[in-house]
C-alpha cells in the first residue's frame, strides 16, 4: 500500500490519551452498516429497538453510495488518525466484500499522510475462514461479545430462535486468533455474571483473549424500576475490585481497558475513556442509510445530526445541536463537584444518570461502584504509573 497511508491497527487497551479532551474537531465514528439487524437476540440489547426508526423494511444494510460518502466526508476532516470502529446490530451480516470495498474507499479518499484504523465489534457467530483471513490483512481490531463460561453467556445471549450461542462465539475467536486477528473481548457485566468475576476473568485468559473491557448494564422497566438484568453501583464496585486484584498478577500481558484509562490519565493527562471527559463531542454514530447522531446510547429522532449525502461531518460536529448534547455532560451534581474522583469519572454517562425529573443532575447509579473501586485500585494504579514513568525516563536518558 502508499507509503503516504499508514495503516494503524485500532486499539482498545494500552492506547494514550491524545493530549486530554477530545479537540473541537477531532473525532471519531462509530458505524452502523447493519443498523439494529443481528442473528443474536440478546436480552440486554439497547440497540435492537433501534430498527423501529427505519420501519420501511426489516432488511438494512448500507449502500456502496452511503459508505462513499461517508468515507469520502470524514477522510476530508483533519484527524490524527481517522478512527472507524463498525458495529451494529451485527456488522458482519454485510460480507466479506462490504469491508474490501470499505478499504478500497479509504484508500481513495485518504490524503497524504493519513492514518487509518478500523475496529470490529462482533458477536464472532458468523465468523468464517475468509473473514478472519480478511481481517487480519486489513489489520482489523475485533471486539467480541463474551460474558464468560457457557453458563453464564448463554443465559442472556442467544440466538433469534433462543439457541444457546457460547460453542459458536468460541468457534469464531479461535479462528481469529489462529489467523491472527487482534481480538478485544467485550463482557457485559449483568446479573448474568456480576457475582462470579473471577470466573469471568479466567475463562477470557484460558480463552487466548488478552483485551478485556467490561461493560457494566443499566436497565430499567418502563415504570422507571430497575432491571433485573441489571446491576446495582455497588455490585459492580465489587466485580471491579475482583477483577481488578486477579488483574494485578497479570498486568504485563493482561490489557483491561478501565484500569488501562486511568493509567493513561496518570501518565498522559486527559480522559482515556469517554466516560471520563467531560464533553461528550467525541465521536458521531452513522447509521445504515447515512444518518447521524451524537452517541449510539442516543439515537434519537430529536438528536438526529443530519445525513452524510447532503450535509458535511464538519458541519454536524460545528451544529448548535451537537454542541448542546455534548456540554451536558457537564451538568453534574453537586455532590459531584466535592467528590475527590471527578476528576476520573466526570459524573460517569449520561446514560447512567438521568435525574427522575429529567436532565442529567443526579448521580450515577454506578457512583458507589466507581468510589469503591477508585479507592481500592488507585494506591496501586498509581504505584505502576511511576514505574513506567522511570522506566521511559531510563530508556530516554540511554539514548
């Protein structure tokens, strides 16, 4: 390929933060080829209602002419690296040739001295040879949905026809992994698995899997009650202190993406997660037929940004709408504002902290979790910070 283009493997773990909060127009993408449309069913799934916005078919996928204009639009932008990450829904259901024509597209728009990387995000079931060959040419970073053992992933991960699916995502990770492949595993912690975390963790590393990021689930019922698939803050305060004192013998060849971030805010300054910045004009959502929104936690009519067939990326990003969604993240409480760990969590996601009144005021239901695991781990993380620091500070002085 150019040697004007550098082909970046995206990263999920181990990545430094870019110089703090997310410039006015640096950004990134999360893409939604398939938009909702997924051969899984499972039972947490935010995203699968989703589909109700396009009601004109239950097929959707992206045309060739949405993908150019999208590529040719973001590649037009000044980005330090222009970062796609492809998810869904399930992304895979467009095919083998939708991502060779999605690189051949990249390559004609990028301009001298662009830097490229491209994420997966899949549920690894429809994973063949050619793919994971695909993919570890184009130097994809894969992250697949695992939640642990087969007991604990099948209970809220099944097929459409409520299959059990652990035996075919455990298929398609070795073949990424025998081919090459980068793969970050993605675990949903719910109540499926919050009170085995160390089952959770082993079952990864015995898988080859050295990527780990863990997503915590906050649901709740239509009368404003919460899920029982969900998980309380202190709930996932102890499933992090757990994983992270398992962590702790492993950190050298273990990556876990939250304790790699405050290491990074540590060494590097800045967020090294969204949910730790404190603006939230960081990436755009592009769904299947072009249209974009601020956050995929927040695909809304009322925030729909516009379409990238008749509006630029830039202009989204500059709008009055994208602005105003972004400082709300802002708005935190003001047991926040004393809170010694603002700083790390800027009030968590909005998502996670919808006042009952509306607004995003109230605090997180996570907060207790974050505290306990802030106090717990930070001794620590910090004590490994100064030995990198002393280890690049003796590496620099000997060359």
């Amino acid at each position: 390929m150019s040697g004007e283009i550098t082909w970046s493997p995206a990263t999920c773990a181990r990545r430094p933060a870019e110089g703090g909060l997310v410039l006015t127009r640096h950004f990134s993408l999360l893409v939604k080829p398939a938009s909702a449309d997924c051969n899984l069913r499972c039972a947490y799934c935010f995203y699968i209602e989703k589909a109700a916005l396009y009601p004109g078919t239950d097929h959707h996928r992206m045309s060739i002419a949405v993908l150019e204009s999208l590529v040719a639009s973001y590649m037009a932008t000044d980005q330090p690296v222009h970062s796609f990450s492809w998810q869904g829904g399930e992304p895979l259901l467009m095919g083998a040739r939708f991502f060779r024509t999605l690189v051949g597209l990249q390559l004609k728009h990028a301009g001298r001295g662009a830097v490229i990387s491209n994420g997966l995000q899949t549920n690894a079931t429809l994973v063949t040879v050619e793919i994971a060959e695909l993919l570890a040419e184009l130097r994809f970073l894969v992250g697949v949905s695992i939640d642990g053992p087969a007991e604990i992933h099948d209970r809220f991960r099944t097929s459409a026809a409520g299959a059990q699916t652990y035996e075919r995502v455990m298929r398609g990770v070795a073949t990424l992994l025998a081919r090459g492949v980068s793969v970050n595993a993605l675990v949903a912690v719910s109540a499926a698995n919050v009170s085995r975390p160390l089952e959770v963790y082993r079952s990864l590393c015995g898988s080859g899997v050295t990527f780990h990021q863990y997503i915590p689930i906050v649901e709740f019922d239509p009368g404003g009650r919460f899920s029982p698939r969900g998980i309380s803050g202190e709930q996932w305060g102890e499933f992090l202190c757990a994983i992270f004192d398992a962590w702790l013998a492993d950190a050298e060849t273990i990556s876990v993406r939250a304790f790699d971030a405050v290491l990074s805010s540590f060494l590097h300054g800045g967020a090294g997660l969204c949910t730790m910045g404190t603006d939230c004009c960081q990436s755009l959502v592009v769904e299947h037929n072009g249209d974009v929104y601020p956050c995929d936690f927040f695909v809304q009519p009322e925030l729909l940004l516009g379409n990238v067939r008749d509006t630029g990326l830039l202009e989204m990003v500059d709008s009055p709408l994208y602005r105003s969604f972004g400082r709300r993240k802002a708005e935190v409480s003001d047991e926040c504002t004393a809170c010694q760990y603002l700083s790390l969590c800027a009030g968590d996601c909005p998502k996670d902290r919808i006042a009952p009144a509306g607004g995003l005021t109230a605090r997180s239901v996570l907060c207790e979790g974050w505290r306990r695991f802030y106090a717990h781990a930070l001794p620590r993380l910090g004590s490994i910070a100064r030995r990198i620091q002393r280890a690049l500070s003796s590496s620099w002085r000997r060359t």
